[in-house]
C-alpha cells in the first residue's frame, strides 16, 4: 500500500480528476495549499504598495492506492498537471503502513479498494 500525495495548480485540477478517472481511480482527497519553489512568487500592487507574494495557491492530493494502482496514479496525476512550466507541481509516493475502513473494520489492501 502506498500513500501518494501530489501538489498541483488549481487550474489543472479538473483535468487531473479526469485523468484518474479515466484510470479507474476515484478515491481522493483534495485539500486547497500555499507553497513556493522555483516560481519564487510574484509583485503586485494594492492600493499603491508593492507586495511580494512568495506563497502561492496549489492543490494538495492525497491517493491511498495498492501497489497495482502506484504506476496509473502517478501517469494520471503527470498527465493531467504537466503544462511543461515551471509550478507544474510534485508527486510524493510514500509506504502507507495500515488502513482501516471505519464503516466494516477492515484493513489493509480490502480496506483501501
């Protein structure tokens, strides 16, 4: 079992759904996220004062997927974030020791689906 989390632009999250739906995988979660990287952020004025923005809007993904489904998620998530850009995003692919089901208690590999 693996837990992989990706970062992404928010403007590309449908086309990343699509994508993972197209691969049969529909259990996400989905969390709104400031970060910076390379981008380094942006200047911008309000109400006549520069600002620096260094922390920008990306979308947090959380896939909990058995080992079969770590390759499809990881095409998927490339496929429908990669603009080719610098802020594309990244993909983190960790163990995921246990997994409970609370509805039926189950665990493990039965647990993720």
């Amino acid at each position: 079992m693996k837990i992989i989390t990706a970062y992404i632009q928010p403007e590309k999250l449908n086309d990343v759904k699509q994508e993972l739906y197209d691969r049969e995988i529909f259990k996400i979660s989905v969390t709104n996220a400031l970060g910076c990287g390379q981008q380094k952020g942006y200047h911008e004025t309000y109400r006549g004062n520069e600002m620096e923005v260094n922390l920008l809007k990306k979308i947090r993904l959380e896939i909990a997927v058995n080992e079969n489904f770590v390759e499809k998620t990881v095409e998927g998530i490339i496929a429908g974030a990669r603009t080719g850009e610098i802020g594309d995003g990244k993909i983190f692919i960790q163990d995921l020791e246990e997994c409970i089901r609370i509805r039926t208690g189950e665990k493990g590999h039965k647990a993720i689906g």
